[in-house]
C-alpha cells in the first residue's frame, strides 16, 4: 500500500432537493447517520485507513440553499445516530 489518501463521505437527503440531486429525496432523514456510522466502522476494521473527516455537519444551516444543505446532518435524525458513535 503507498500513501494515503483523503475521502468525503456524505449521503443527501432531503424533500425538495436542487436541480441535480434529486436522488435525495430517496434517502430518509435517518439513511445518512446509518450510512456514515457503517463507513467508519469499516474504515476501522480494514486497519489501513487513516484519518477520515465527516465535513458535512452543518451546511444545512450555513448553506441552507445550495446543493450541500441535503449533506448537513445538524439538528437533524443522521447527528442522534452519529452521537457517541464517532470518536
């Protein structure tokens, strides 16, 4: 294995998505949260993997209309799921 590199994770969901993203509205409010704590869990257990960064926390507040939003997870069913499982 050479050297490592960085990935973003992110899964959107919302109800009325922008032009482009319409998948989103096939993804519940919970789907992010499980997809992303099943991610790390096996980024763990591969051995390989180095530092992950979860970036998509708040930008359904700091950039409620743009495409990012359905990607922010704060104050919303994915961050209940997340709490206590990333550390």
């Amino acid at each position: 294995m050479g050297g490592g590199t960085s990935t973003l994770i992110g899964w959107a969901s919302t109800g009325s998505p922008v032009k482009g993203y319409e998948y989103a509205v096939y993804n519940s409010g919970q789907a992010p949260g499980e997809y992303i704590a099943r991610a790390f869990d096996l980024m763990r257990s591969w051995g390989f993997v180095g530092p992950a960064f979860l970036w998509n926390l708040n930008y359904n507040k700091s950039e409620p209309s743009s495409e990012m939003a359905a990607f922010g997870i704060m104050d919303r069913p994915a961050q209940e799921i997340l709490k206590g499982r990333l550390r």
